[in-house]
C-alpha cells in the first residue's frame, strides 16, 4: 500500500499568533460536497459572527497564494486540478 500527500487546509495568521485558534487566523480549506471542489474560509474568532469571515486587505495576496496552492494540490483527475 502506498501513501500520497494532499494540502487540503492552510492557515493565514499574523507572526506569533497562533494558527488554529489566534485571532484573526484565518482557514482556508479545500472541500468537496460531491459535486465538485470548492473553497472555505473560516475563522475561530470569538470576535466573529457566525459566517463571517475578516482579514485585513494585506492578508488578501496570502489567501489567494493558499488557494492557488490548495487548487494545484487537488487530485489530477479533477477537472480543476492545476487551473491556477
């Protein structure tokens, strides 16, 4: 049996905050419902309403590298897999 690796969640933090549950860590997950790929981010923020997500306009360029990276990573007989 043999074992292949797939990133399929990043974490966005600032320096020194922690990045499961620091605030304003924000998640960015690759999921899939059946239906094809899609992307989530959350964060464990007390400070958050329940679907809200916020980051700082900086952090943007972070996130979308992470997705790049989360899209790549997806399994090649996706058809998604490798667009960015």
């Amino acid at each position: 049996m043999s074992y292949k690796l797939t990133v399929i969640a990043i974490s966005a933090h600032r320096q020194g905050v922690n990045p499961i549950f620091g605030e304003g860590a924000t998640h960015i997950k690759l999921c899939d419902d059946a239906a094809g790929y899609f992307i989530e981010l959350s964060q464990s923020d007390d400070n958050t309403e329940n679907g809200t997500v916020r980051f700082d306009p900086a952090e943007w360029e972070v996130i979308n590298t992470a997705v790049k990276t989360l899209l790549n990573s997806a399994p090649v007989e996706d058809k998604y897999a490798g667009i960015v």
